[in-house]
C-alpha cells in the first residue's frame, strides 16, 4: 500500500505536532519518567537563562547519543541524538578556543545506560562539572564530557534513578555554559501494548458517495444444456455454488516504537476500520464502508468466509426448453479500502501504570459482500466448446411396467 506525499506530509505534520508538545515537568500520571534528580543549579531558572525540554515518547523516540563542548572549567553546551528524528539543536554554546573540547557518543535504542553526573561548585561557575554514559552493567564508557577529577569541587550526584536505563529525555537550562541537566528515564518495563483507537485519513464518505473500491467479481460459470430433440421434454436445472474467499483486516505501523520494542502490538476489541457491507438505499443497493471491529488482537487479521448461492429449485425457476441451453453466472461483490491513518497505543508498564502514546501507518481491508447468480437462455448451438456443462433432468420419465 502506497499513499502520496500529500498524505503522508499530513501525517508528519502530525509527528511535529506531537514534538511541539514535550513536556519534562509532567505528572507521574501523564508521563513514564523515573524520578528524576537535577545536576547543577536546582530549577526554576533565572530569567537570563534558557529553559529546554527535549522528550519524544510520545511519538515513540528515545534518546541514543550526545554530543557537547567543553573548557577545561565548565561544559559550555549540549544536544541530544534522537533514534528517528536525529540531533536536537544545542542548549548552550559552542564558542571554541583554546583548551576546548567537543565529545561525542551515541549507541543502539534497546542499549540500557546508566548515567553519572558530578556538580562544579565554584566562585566563577556552578553547574554540571562532567557527566559520564555507560553501558548498563559494565565500565564501558559510552560518552564523556567535562573537567578532570583535579578540577571537580562538587559531589558525584549517586541517587539518580536510572529506570530501566532508557533515556526518553531530558530537561536543561542554558546560557553562556550549562546550568542544569535533569535526565528523564524510562521508570518501568513495558509489559504490554494494545491499539486503542485509529483515526483513518481517506474520507469515508468520498469512498461511500463515489463507490471506490468496490468490485463485481465473477466466480464460477456453467453451461447448462438440454440435448433433448424438439418435441422432447423440457429439463430442469440448479445452479448452485460455495466458494471460500479470503476477507482480511490488516494495519501496519509506519515506525516502531523505541521504549517499547520488543513487546507486540494487540488491538483493542472497540478498534474499528472501515470495511465494506451492504446497505438498501431506496429501491437501489449501495454497497457502505462501515467502521467494524477487527475481530482479533492481531494487527493482521484474515479468515476465509463461504460464499454461497442457488439459482433454480425446480421446474418453475429454470425450465430449459429442448435444444436450447443456459449460460449461469455466480457473481459477489468485493470491497477493498485502503488508507493511511494515525493512532492511540495505550503501554502498560510493570508497575501497573498506564500511558498513551502516538503512531501512525496503513490500514487495508478486503471483504465481500453479497452474492447472486443469473442464467441467460440461448440456442444451443450458440454455446461454445470446451465449457463446464452442468447436469439437467427431464421434467418428465417414461414409466417402466413391470410384468409378474
């Protein structure tokens, strides 16, 4: 399934808006961060100075590396490495000289990171002195930045909690040089994500109104044939038919989402998309797109369904004269709906608390709605070879006497 850039620029205009709406000061109820523990000049900040947030969760990011400059006294500046949409801009500055420094460390999404922070307390500078990434469970030093241990006056910040070591954002404040850094971790493990809502971005209407999508297919055609001389009796027929045809809902994420990798998406029982059904308009039929459920947790859900008609129960329905013949069609109806769209996903953490986030991608459904069947008489002779001939049966039989 491909959509235009049209559609997928709205969709992306979406993530924006989703980025514009960061918020590291939320409540434990309205965000999965750890509790966290500033480095450098406690908040609120001063007026000169420049508060900035940088969290994506909502959109499913997590942080994966850093990079910052330094002197030989303080950290001068900062910016943070996204696993989807990059590096943010830099909260500080950048001014270079001598003795400066610029350090850089990035590593995977599904890395755990154990984060230590040492404060620099100073007539001329307070603030974070160094700040040190490692990988979970070992020494390896993943980024580094900052003074030597002859220059640090303050105290190695130890109670910072680290969560599950992923790293969703971060809160700073900035001026000439770093004031504050406070990291924002994943506080618990994902246990559980389920699909809750889905907003499609084709208009449904349009598809209804215009019919798109919808398709008259045919299955199965028989002759049927009454070799009978004129004068002959006439024959009877039915045209009968099941077929198992495929109908399938399936929706697909555009991205994967970081804090939760590794934890499969189910949907949620009130999550609908649109699939086709049939409705009486007037004395007309009009097939509908009607938002129905999935069925199944699954994001791919496809099931086959019997599709079942008979054209003709007896003498009346279909009375095939002597040297004429019968064309039969068994026809249904198929509807297909295709659209991007964008979603809710509700993650349940170890600790039982809950938080919704934000995705996006392509929905498809393929379903059938109705079936008929139709029998056109012609001449025999018109009938051409090497067809499916069904069995007919005269309307009459001579007796058979039997003599004792």
């Amino acid at each position: 399934m491909h959509f235009s850039l049209f559609t997928r620029g709205l969709l992306l205009s979406l993530a924006a808006l989703v980025l514009a709406e960061d918020n590291c000061d939320a409540r434990p109820d309205e965000a999965p961060f750890a509790p966290g523990r500033v480095g450098g000049v406690a908040f609120p900040d001063p007026a000169d100075d420049k508060v900035t947030c940088v969290s994506r969760w909502k959109s499913g990011e997590v942080i994966v590396g850093m990079e910052a400059w330094s002197t030989r006294t303080q950290i001068t500046g900062i910016k943070f490495k996204f696993d989807r949409t990059g590096w943010t801009g830099v909260m500080g500055t950048t001014v270079q000289g001598r003795s400066w420094y610029a350090k850089r460390g990035e590593w995977a999404a599904d890395q755990p990171v154990r984060v230590e922070v040492w404060n620099k307390k100073s007539k001329v500078f307070n603030g974070p002195g160094r700040i040190r990434i490692f990988k979970e469970g070992t020494d390896e030093i993943l980024f580094e930045v900052g003074i030597g241990d002859s220059e640090i006056e303050g105290d190695k910040l130890n109670d910072i909690d680290q969560g599950i070591g992923i790293i969703l954002g971060a809160k700073t404040r900035s001026a000439e040089h770093l004031h504050t850094i406070e990291f924002k971790f994943l506080k618990s493990k994902v246990v559980k994500t389920q699909l809750t809502a889905i907003n499609v971005v084709e208009n449904l209407d349009d598809w209804n109104n215009e019919q798109r999508g919808i398709e008259t297919v045919s299955l199965a055609e028989t002759y049927y044939k009454n070799h009978n001389p004129i004068g002959g009796p006439n024959q009877t027929y039915t045209f009968t038919n099941t077929i198992k045809k495929s109908e399938s809902k399936i929706i697909t994420q555009q991205y994967t989402n970081s804090w939760t990798a590794g934890i499969e998406v189910t949907v949620g029982g009130k999550v609908g998309i649109p699939f086709v059904a049939e409705g009486e308009i007037s004395a007309n039929t009009k097939f509908e797109y009607q938002r129905q459920n999935m069925g199944s947790t699954a994001m791919s859900y496809t099931y086959d369904k019997d599709l079942t008609n008979t054209q003709g129960s007896g003498v009346t329905a279909n009375m095939l004269p002597p040297q004429r013949a019968a064309h039969c069609q068994f026809d249904a109806v198929s509807g297909t709906f295709d659209s991007a769209y964008s979603g809710t996903i509700e993650a349940t953490l170890a600790d039982g608390t809950k938080y919704s986030y934000f995705t996006d991608g392509d929905i498809h459904s393929v379903g059938w709605a109705k079936t008929s069947s139709s029998c056109e008489e012609m001449d025999i002779k018109d009938v051409p070879e090497d067809v499916a001939e069904g069995q007919t049966a005269d309307t009459r039989k001579r007796a058979v006497e039997f003599h004792v």
